[in-house]
C-alpha cells in the first residue's frame, strides 16, 4: 500500500530494478571448403539483472549483471559439461550526471549511446562499451527534434610506453514527425579511432587484414549513415511498418564498405497477441569495420560476410514473448576452388521480461 511504501528508507525506493531471462534452443549448418558439412544443436539461455538508484536531482549511478564468460559479444550459457555452473560477470557499471534534461553525461562501462536502426551491422547488441559518453537530444518544437551522441572509448589497455588504442565517436542526427503516425530519423557517425592499426585484438573474429606478425594494418576510421522511417496506426492486420538501413565506409585500401537494409512490421512485442516480423540483408566487407564488433549471430562475428536475417516474435502474456530467427550468411570473397561455406542458423527463443 502507499503508506507502506512511505516507511521504506528513501533511498531503498530511490532504486529501480529490472531484468530479462531467455531460454533458447539453437541449431547450425555450415558447409565447409572440404565439402563436408559441419552440425551442432545447442540448448542455451541469458540472465540479466540491472539496477538504477537516483542519488541526487543530478546524479544517478547503474550496474548489471550478467550469464556467460568474458566475450563481451555474448551472454548466454550452453548446457554442457555436466551440469557446470556458469559464470556471473558485471555486464555494465557507470554513473550518469544530467545537468539539464536534455543532457546526460555517462562514465563507466554503459550500453551503447550510438544510434542504429538495427544493432547489428556495426555493433553487436551485447556489447557495453567502456570510457564516457555525452548524450543530447533537443526539440526544436512538437514535430523536430535534433540530437547528438558522442563518445570516447577505450578499446585496450597496455603497461608500459604503448600508446593505448582509443575510439571517438560524434553522431549528429535529426528526428522528424510530420504527423502522429509517421517519423522520420536520420543520423551520421564519425568513428575516429587511434592506436588501432599495428595491435591484436583478444575477441577478434581474424577476419581483418594482418601483417605477418597477425597485428592490424589500419585504424578503421570510418564514416557511417543510418536512417529509419516509418508509418504507425495503419488500418488492416499490419499496424507497422518501418524502412531502414544502414552504411559504414572505413580508412582501409579495400573491401572497405558494409551496409545493411531491411523492413519491420508490428509492434514491439509488450503483450498476449502483440507479434512484430523483422527481415534484413547485410553485406560486411573485410575491412569495413574492426572484426570484434559486429553481431555475433551473424556469420560468427565475422567480417567479410553477407546474407539474410529474419526474425518473428508474438506475444504469450505480458513481458512474455516467443521469438523465431533464422539466419543465412556466407562469405563475400574466397580463395579460387574454395565454397563461400554458407551457414545456416535456427534460433528459438522463449524470452521473459521483469
């Protein structure tokens, strides 16, 4: 009741709680250059919890925690070696200062303030960058707004004399309601990295061009475009429809552009009967963008990759969803008498939100 929520301590009820569990069942097809076909079926699931607590008007302070190792593409646990008892790592830690509303300033190790219609293309859906990070949004009136996300990161850390390898990022973009049921969203990204070119990364998928001693030979700097546009309340069985797609182009000599284009239709999944249908195709050069970034349900991670993704989801009860993707991905470019080595990848998903 009221009264008893006002005997909890101030600060127990500054504190906010949230969390999501996915139970999922994954299977993969992979046809490799020696022609025979490589199989695995796996049963996995993710746990998350997070926590927020407002310290002052100005200040609040986050963490979550997480299933799964250190890879910071991944947080789901397979069912293996005989009922071992998975890790738990903090996933995000960081303190947000928001001097007026429409800034914050972050620090820590935060989820990702870059704006992308589909989170794929460039950055994995699961990774939680590290450094700080200044968020700004602004409307002009009712149906204009402007924003802009920017960010240094840091993407290594050495002892010694070693310049340490650092990203900037500065995202202007622009959002545009031309009525109630319509919105347009267009932002550009400028990536300046540092550092980068002449080190290893530990979770790169080795798909970057090396020297011989295995070490970047760019920085992949890069410049990237992303827009979405879309119709809401429309009559008949598909409330929804939204168009997007996204572009990046590095500083590498070749194979140095990737984009993404797809379609949604539905709503976002909250309830019983609610269903949203997504489809996109990507194709990621080799050196369109560092190796360690990107989806890692696609095509392992990997650059130099293109293909399908498609995805359904319907609600079961409220903050209860069923989730179907599939995925066909394969090589761009390959070795003369090689195989693209096309892979195929189910996924089902029973996701619960709290």
């Amino acid at each position: 009741t009221k009264t008893a929520w006002s005997k909890i301590p101030k600060w127990v009820q500054r504190i906010k709680f949230k969390g999501d569990f996915r139970l999922r069942y994954q299977g993969e097809d992979k046809k490799l250059d020696n022609g025979s076909t490589y199989h695995r079926s796996r049963g996995r699931y993710r746990f998350r919890i997070g926590a927020s607590a407002k310290v002052t008007d100005h200040f609040k302070v986050g963490f979550g925690l997480k299933t799964g190792g250190g890879n910071p593409r991944s947080a789901n646990v397979t069912f293996t070696n005989g009922f071992e008892s998975p890790e738990i790592r903090m996933d995000y830690a960081y303190v947000q200062y928001t001097p007026i509303k429409q800034l914050s300033l972050i620090g820590g190790q935060f989820k990702n303030p870059i704006w992308e219609p589909k989170r794929d293309l460039i950055w994995d859906g699961d990774i939680r960058p590290q450094g700080v990070a200044a968020v700004f949004k602004h409307w002009i009136n009712p149906k204009f707004h402007v924003f802009t996300n920017s960010a240094f990161l840091i993407l290594n850390d050495y002892k010694g004399d070693v310049k340490i390898p650092n990203m900037f990022v500065l995202q202007p973009g622009i959002g545009f309601k031309p009525s109630d049921n319509s919105w347009l969203k267009v932002a550009g990204t400028w990536y300046l990295n540092n550092n980068v070119e002449g080190n290893q990364f530990k979770y790169s998928s080795h798909t970057n061009t090396t020297n011989a001693d295995g070490n970047l030979i760019y920085n992949y700097t890069s410049l990237a475009a992303a827009a979405e546009v879309g119709i809401d309340h429309l009559p008949g069985p598909i409330p929804v429809v939204v168009v997007f797609g996204e572009v990046i182009k590095s500083d590498a000599d070749n194979n140095n552009v990737g984009w993404i284009a797809g379609l949604r239709f539905g709503h976002y999944v909250k309830k019983f009967g609610d269903w949203q249908l997504r489809y996109n195709y990507r194709n990621l050069e080799r050196d369109a963008w560092l190796d360690f970034l990107p989806d890692s349900d696609f095509y392992g991670g990997k650059t130099n990759a293109k293909g399908h993704n498609a995805r359904l989801d319907f609600g079961l009860a409220k903050n209860v969803l069923f989730g179907l993707e599939y995925y066909y991905s394969e090589k761009i470019d390959y070795s003369p008498g090689a195989t693209s080595e096309p892979e195929n990848l189910l996924q089902v998903d029973l996701y619960l939100k709290f």
